[in-house]
C-alpha cells in the first residue's frame, strides 16, 4: 500500500453547512415583524437604487458586460429600460470588498457588499437547481479549505488563534433575528456609527454657525468600533471617502446644518475650506467606560459632542435607537416624492 497518498473517501457535509441548507429549505417565516421589515428594507433599496442613478460613479456600472447585449427575459432595472440577466442585475463585485471600506483604500465599491452577496446567492441557487455537485467538508478538511486558509489567524496581526477559535461559533439558532433588528437610517446618509454624531451637529448648528472661527476644539466620544471604522484623517480620494469620515459628518452639519448626499462631492468640499478647518480641530476618544452592545449598535450614550469655545462649552449627548416608525414615515415620503408609489 502506498502511503504517501490522499485518501479520496467522501466525508459527511460539515454541519455547519448541513445547517445552513436546513435552514434555507425548512425554516418557516412567522414573525410579522421580520416581514415588515424585510418588505420595508426591499421598499428603501428601491428608492435608494432611483436616487443613486443621479450620480455618475453609480450609473457608469449599469449596463451588460458587453455593450449591446440584450437579454429578452432578463431582469428589468428599475429607473432605465435596461434588461440583464439576474446575476448582473444584481451588481456583482468579486473583489475582497472590506477592503475598500477602510481608509487608505475607501471607495465606491464599498457599498456594493450587499448587491455582491445577493448576486452570488442568485448565482448558486441556480447552479443547485442544475444539479451541481457539492463540497461536504469546504470548512473543515485540511490545509486547503477555508478554516484553515482563511480563519487561522486574526487579521492585524496574523497570529495563529487558538485551535478552538478557528471555527465558526454562534450565539443562538438561525432564525430572524437579523432582520427584526435591522437599523435604519433614518435621518442622514452616513455611515451607522456617524448617524448620532451627524444628528448632534445638525442641533449644535444654531448655537455655532455664527463662532466657526472661534472654535478652538471639538472632542467626539464614541465606541471602539466607530473609531477602528470611521475615524481618519488626511486626504480625501472621493466621496466614497467622506462618506465614512466621523470627521468629516460632524464638520458639515455643524456649518450647514444639516448633511445630504451632495455635501460628500469633490467639489462640495473644495468650495468650503471650513470642513477641513473643523477636521483639524477635532479629537476622537474612546469612552471606555461606557457598555456598548456591539450586536444592535445601541448603547445609553452613543456620542458625546464637546465644542470648546472662548466663552462656551457644549455637551450634547444623543443615543441610537431604533426608530423603524419614524423611518417608515421618511422612507414613504421619499418614495411618494419620487413617484415610485
């Protein structure tokens, strides 16, 4: 017998995998809640994806592959005349895409994560369908498969993790919990961390638009994760960029009071050197002493904002919650102005 060989025995599927597909195929819907917000979230997407085709960087990507293609039973994309097959439709990206959520790489394809998953979840529902083979042990087998590749070791500093942290752990059953606790944003088109932070300026404007100048710091407390993920300094490549900047969403409702897609612009930000006047005066902390729930993104004190000037010091503290019947009022009279209901 030869023993310098791999044995070709085809295991069970890992059952992490055997969960998943039980889940996909059984699992029953009866949460009302769930639903709502599923069909709320598929309301936004649309109005979103409308109001996104104002914009060249998102536009530029609409379109077949090869141009002239037409696909008779394809899927129609809302706001054009365009029909793709449905993978297509679905933005695909298949890059590495959190790279291009943090600085020094942020850009455009950032927000493409969903439309990524969605299009590759398009795509191997069909393969399934077509008979595809599977792979029973594409997380556990060795050497070769993804805990092993991919789930080692941590990413900052490429430690091997303990062997019983390089394996998937879950806190509770597959179910809709995910989509009952979806957040919304409500008030301002900002990275989630930021949201408080932008809602803060945007009540602070009244009592410092008329001292900007006389600004001498601007302290913003808030959680680890806002910080690892939000908080930069230096140049912007574009509005992608900004748009991810605690720095930056606090800086512009706090002149203008208020922020909209528009301010994140190239030339929004040139014409105002103020912003960058505001960045430089501000100091990001960690509120350590603060309990955070990194699940919900909810905490008792999400953001502090200082603002010290000669003769003032304003402390504003606003928390997240989730306000999914103030968002459904938003969200139907955004789809009521652009006449998509």
């Amino acid at each position: 017998m030869n023993s310098n060989a791999d044995i070709s025995n085809r295991p069970d599927y890992d059952h992490v995998i055997q969960d998943i597909a039980d889940y996909v195929v059984n699992f029953k819907v009866s949460s009302e809640e769930a639903l709502d917000t599923a069909r709320n979230c598929l309301m936004d997407t649309f109005g979103c994806g409308l109001l996104a085709l104002r914009f060249p960087e998102c536009t530029k990507h609409l379109g077949p592959i090869v141009q002239g293609t037409l696909v008779p039973n394809g899927a129609r994309v809302p706001g054009t005349s365009q029909s793709l097959d449905q993978i297509k439709a679905a933005w695909v990206d298949g890059s590495a895409l959190r790279t291009y959520r943090h600085a020094p790489n942020s850009g455009f394809r950032k927000s493409w994560a969903a439309g990524d998953a969605t299009s590759r979840a398009v795509r191997l529902a069909d393969m399934s369908r077509r008979g595809e083979m599977g792979i029973p042990s594409a997380l556990t087998a060795p050497q070769w498969v993804f805990y092993d590749v991919s789930f080692s070791k941590t990413n900052q500093d490429q430690v091997f993790k303990p062997h019983a942290e390089r394996q998937f752990s879950f806190s509770q059953e597959y179910g809709t919990y995910v989509m009952e606790n979806i957040l919304f944003k409500t008030s301002f088109p900002a990275e989630f961390h930021g949201q408080t932070a932008a809602e803060a300026s945007v009540i602070l404007h009244p009592e410092v638009k008329d001292r900007l100048a006389d600004i001498e710091k601007n302290v913003i407390r808030t959680h680890e994760s806002a910080i690892r993920i939000i908080s930069k300094t230096g140049v912007f490549a574009n509005a992608a960029d900004r748009d991810h900047c605690l720095q930056y969403m606090v800086a512009v409702p706090l002149v203008f009071g208020g922020v909209t897609t528009e301010h994140y612009e190239d030339d929004f930000h040139k014409a105002h050197a103020i912003i960058d006047e505001l960045r430089e005066k501000m100091e990001v902390v960690e509120d350590k002493p603060r309990k955070w729930d990194k699940t919900k993104m909810l905490s008792d004190v999400d953001l502090i904002l200082e603002l010290t000037l000669p003769t003032l010091v304003i402390e504003l503290k606003r928390c997240i919650h989730n306000r999914v019947e103030i968002f459904v009022i938003f969200l139907l009279r955004g789809l009521l102005k652009i006449k998509l209901i």
